[in-house]
C-alpha cells in the first residue's frame, strides 16, 4: 500500500480517516492543516454564503502528486495525505486537507506549510465565492482588477 | 490542425463553455491561437493577458508550436486551497 494518499474530492474532506492513515509507529509527530470557508463581506457589503472549487483534474491530480514527491524530497515524512475538494464548500468546511506523518513533529510542520504553498502557488484549482445575492466571484489573486 | 482548447473559472464562465476545437494553420504556436480566439470570443479578449498555458497538462509558454490533437488549457490565476 502506497504511504501516500493524493485525491481530489467532490465530497466532504474526511478528516478522521486521513489520521488513522498516516498514523504510523515510524512517526513521532503527525501535522493536520485544514484549509477552511471563513466568513467574509464584499465591496458591495453582501455576506459570503460558501465557496465554490473547480479543477482541471486531469493536470491537478499528477500536480499534487509532484508537490508531494517534492515534499519527500525536502522533509523526512512516514506518510502523507493531500486531499482538496471540487463544488460547494460551506462555513467551516475543509477546502484542503494536508496530514504529514514524520519522525519529528517541526518536520511535519514544515512539510504541511511546504506542500500547502506549494498548492497555492500553481495548482490548477479555482476558488469562486457565493455572495448571499447569489453573486460569484472568481478569486485572482494577483491580478490587478 | 485541429487543437482542443479547454476553459476554466472565469474564462468558462465568459465564455459560456468548458471546451471547443480551434482550427489553426500548420506550424502554429500557442500565440497563434490565442490570437484567433481573441476574434471568436471577445468577451475572453480582456482576461487573456493574465493566463497561463498549459500543452497536454503541462504549463509551458506562448511559444510553444502546436500539433494536431493538442489539448491546450487556458489557465487563469489559480486560487486553490
């Protein structure tokens, strides 16, 4: 069995199961950053209602599976779970879930920020946020608008 | 030659579609055909300086030729995570 777990999901992120799987008497530590909805306002003073994620699955999955082969590169990590959700996701709701097993608790620290600056930077997944007028809007970040 | 253009996020939106085959001329580059499309889908024309490209699930840059049956993503800011 591989002792990576990579997957993008149209489904609720499941957090419990990502634990038991990278738990391992390897590891000393075991590090769980969740990506979640927070509560926001726009320009025009609407409430954000959810945020919806689009991938293009095909580039993304082998791009999240490179990221964590880069991640073994620079981190001694037991195992590891990268998941990150596609469709609607509510308030509070994980968008992204990284669990990073290591001998070491700052290594799988450091491995969870690596792999998430790592999605952030070029993954190809879109975040589009649902106003309560029923707007959208696409998140660009670094775009002059 | 035939190539495969895939939309995503904004550009889909504006364009009212996930995907659509461009018909180019031999021996043309990814500039080529955003090119063509800024005729064919003027409402992408002001979104198209702002993208990345991305050959057969690969990015690569704007002049990179192109062959028949090439899949050709247009790839806006990502926002994962």
């Amino acid at each position: 069995m591989s002792d990576d777990w990579i997957d993008i999901l149209p489904t609720a992120l499941p957090t419990s199961q990502a634990i038991d799987f990278v738990s391992d008497s390897r590891a000393g530590g075991i590090a769980l950053f969740l990506g979640t909805t927070r509560s926001e306002k726009n320009a025009q003073g609407h409430d954000l209602r959810s945020l919806e994620y689009e991938a293009y699955l095909e580039m993304a999955l082998p791009q999240l599976q490179t990221r964590a082969q880069a991640a073994r590169s620079q981190c001694p990590i037991v195992k590891q779970v990268i998941l990150h959700r596609t469709g609607r996701v509510e308030f509070s709701q994980p968008s992204v879930l990284i669990a990073v097993a290591s001998p070491h608790r700052h290594e799988a620290f450091a491995a969870c920020r690596f792999i998430i600056d790592a999605i952030k930077a070029d993954v190809a997944i879109w975040k589009k946020e649902i106003w309560s007028d029923g707007s959208g809007t696409w998140v660009q970040p670094n775009v002059a608008t | 030659m035939l190539i495969n253009v895939r939309l995503f996020a904004l550009l889909k939106d504006r364009a009212g579609a996930d995907h659509f085959s461009l018909d180019l001329p031999e021996k043309s580059t990814i500039a080529h055909a955003i090119e063509q499309l800024r005729h064919r889908l003027p409402a992408l024309a002001d979104h198209l300086n702002h993208i990345a490209f991305a050959l057969n699930r690969s990015y690569t840059q704007s002049n990179t030729p192109l062959q028949d049956g090439d899949e050709l993503a247009l790839i806006p800011p990502v926002s994962g995570g």
